[in-house]
C-alpha cells in the first residue's frame, strides 16, 4: 500500500496525480483524491480501504500501517500557512487579506510541530521519502523519477506532466479550484 501522507496545502493532491498517471489505482477522484470513507480527516482511517494508493490528510495523529510505503509531502512553513489562509478565504470568501503577524506566527510554529509529527510516525513504516513541494515545481521530472523508482512503476515524464509550471510562492490564483471548475466539480 502506498499512502500520500501531509498537511493540507503541502502538494498531497498533486502527488496523488502523479501516481495516477503512473498507473496505480488511487482512491478518490482527481483531482483532489479525497474519499471520504477512508476517513481522513476523522481518525480511524479506513486503510483497508485502499487497494493501491490513497492520501491521508494529517490534521490529527494517524498510526499508519507499518507494511506501507509512505509518500511524505512537504512545503515550506511560511508559503504553507500564506496558502491555508487564502484557501480558507477563497471558501468563505472573507474580505481579510492580509495574516495577522501573531496569526501567522501561531500558524508556523504549529504546522512545524505536525510536519515533525509525520515525520516521527512514517519512519515506523517499511519504507518512506519525502516529496517537498518547492522541488516538484522546480525540477518535475526530476521528482516524478524519483517517485516513479520509490513505487516501482511508471513514467516520469506523463507522471510529470501533471505539474502546472507556477512558484512554490504563494500566488493569487488556487489551482485546486480552477481544476475543479474545469472538471465540472464546483
């Protein structure tokens, strides 16, 4: 079993493209391949569930099977919390723009302590690499071979193509959601 494990905002969804255009059978549906009935979000999760690939979204302690191999996903603090705080407004359409300095601090430090977290509960598993975001966008292919060698199948080069050129920044757009638009989602 491969899970995809991370924070939100870290490229947990674009991993799991990556792994299905690799060819493994993903649980959800692209292109944010969150099903609800693994749980994610609401420890226990279903792992057995997942016939090949599934993410799990850690925003509460998971134990993680320890036969699995785990995908970790990482980002930047800062760019991570600059892009939960405008999700959460693209969502509830808020008009606060800017983070508030203690907000953002309060922010920082918390997302550093689960990324810790992870880290501690995926090196209990079989096997696990770390994916970080900023490298994806940087070098896709370079990513997909190393993801692609870590599984055990695939082409980097289609797995790559599922990186949309953009900066690790923050940026005014939400990919998530444009994907979804054009996919007939939201």
């Amino acid at each position: 079993m491969i899970l995809v494990v991370g924070q939100p905002r870290t490229g947990t969804s674009l991993c799991m493209q990556m792994l299905d255009k690799a060819g493994c059978h993903c649980m959800g549906e692209y292109p944010g391949f969150e099903p609800g009935c693994l749980n994610t979000f609401n420890p226990p999760v279903r792992f057995d569930l997942i016939q090949e690939a599934g993410k799990i979204m850690w925003t509460k302690p998971v134990n993680l099977p320890r036969e699995s191999k785990v995908i970790i996903t990482d980002r930047s603090i800062d760019q991570q919390a600059l892009s939960k705080w405008k999700f959460g407004h693209f969502v509830v359409q808020r008009v606060m723009k800017r983070i508030p300095r203690s907000t953002f601090k309060a922010m920082t430090s918390n997302l550093g302590r689960t990324q810790k977290e992870i880290l501690r509960e995926a090196k209990k598993c079989a096997d696990h690499i770390v994916v970080k975001f900023d490298d994806t966008l940087a070098d896709p292919i370079g990513m997909a071979t190393r993801i692609s060698k870590f599984i055990g199948k695939g082409d980097p080069h289609l797995m790559a193509g599922c990186v949309v050129e953009r900066s690790a920044n923050c940026y005014d757009g939400m990919l998530e959601l444009e994907l979804m638009k054009s996919t007939g989602i939201t």
